[in-house]
C-alpha cells in the first residue's frame, strides 16, 4: 500500500505502478441493489434463469457503472491518505468496458499514478485552467487564487480473476488543492 498526506505528495511518484487492490466478489446481491438504486433492471443483470440459458458464461453480468463505481472502493486498498483535504474527482479521460463482470466474478484494482501536474490558482473560479468552472464540486468555487492545484491523474485496470483480458481500464483526474 502506498501512504502519502496528502494526494499532492504523490506527485513525484508519475509513471509507478501502485499495486493492487485485494479481492472482492460481485455477487447477485450486489448486482441487483445497484440496479434498485438506478432502476436498470435490464435482464441481462437481474434474472439469473433467462441469463443461464441466453447468455455465454450463464450468469448475469454486473452493470458497467456498477464496476466502474467499484474504482473508489478498492483504490484506498491500494492509495492511503488518510486526510486528503479539498480533493475532488475532476473527470475521467478514458474508460473502456474491455471484458463483462458476471455475478460471482472477484475483481481487483491495480493502480498506477500517470501524470501530475501543479500551477497556481491565478484568478479564482474563472481563470480557464481546464475548464475551471463555480460548481458544487468546489473544483472551481470560493476563494482559490493563489492556491496551489494538483491535478493527479491515475490509471485503473479492473482485473477478473481467470480471465485474460480486464474488465476495464480508466484514466481519471483527481483535483487537490494546497
């Protein structure tokens, strides 16, 4: 596990693999209370009968968003920091589903930081770095002139245990700020 104050720490570590996380099931339960929570019922993730008998493998496959929602979760196994302060998502680049995640799959994250890059906050919420925007994130919101900003940007491959190719692999940019 790496361990850093803060996530700007991190930036001198560019271009190292951090590791991976632990193993964790993606079981029906799990499948079925996401799909509550967005009411993506479709069956291919909720009807383990129909799924055995149409689809390859014969178990239901885990939404995308689901495993991509999985990202945090299994990145603090691998990235500690235990006060990270004003640190916000700030996008994803890239994600690509490569391989589906059938209910009963373990996954597991590996992590590796891709760029860092600082500057100085010049003129508040709108001095057009990256789009700075007001927003609720607070990416772009209150009195930031003159703070430093790190923009930290991780590479995610989602692992399937036994399968040769991933579930997926994701570029995203955290934000910290001091």
């Amino acid at each position: 596990m790496i361990t850093a104050d803060r996530y700007a720490d991190l930036a001198h570590r560019v271009g190292e693999d951090f590791g991976a996380s632990g193993w964790m099931t993606v079981d029906q339960d799990l499948i079925d209370r996401f799909a509550d929570l967005t009411g993506d019922h479709m069956w291919v993730h909720s009807d383990p009968e129909r799924a055995a008998r149409e689809l390859d493998g014969g178990r239901p496959i885990a939404h995308g968003l689901l495993t991509f929602s999985l990202i945090p979760r299994l990145s603090y196994q691998v990235v500690d920091v235990p006060d990270p302060g004003l640190t916000f998502s700030y996008g994803t680049n890239r994600l690509r589903y490569i391989s589906p995640v059938s209910a009963g799959d373990r996954i597991r994250l590996h992590v590796s930081l891709l760029s860092a890059e600082r500057d100085v906050q010049k003129d508040g919420p709108s001095d057009g770095r990256r789009g700075s925007r007001s927003g609720a994130d607070g990416a772009g919101s209150g009195d930031t002139a003159g703070r430093t900003r790190t923009f930290l940007t991780f590479k995610y491959v989602m692992e399937i245990e036994g399968k040769e190719k991933p579930a997926l692999v994701s570029e995203q940019v955290l934000l910290t700020h001091g």
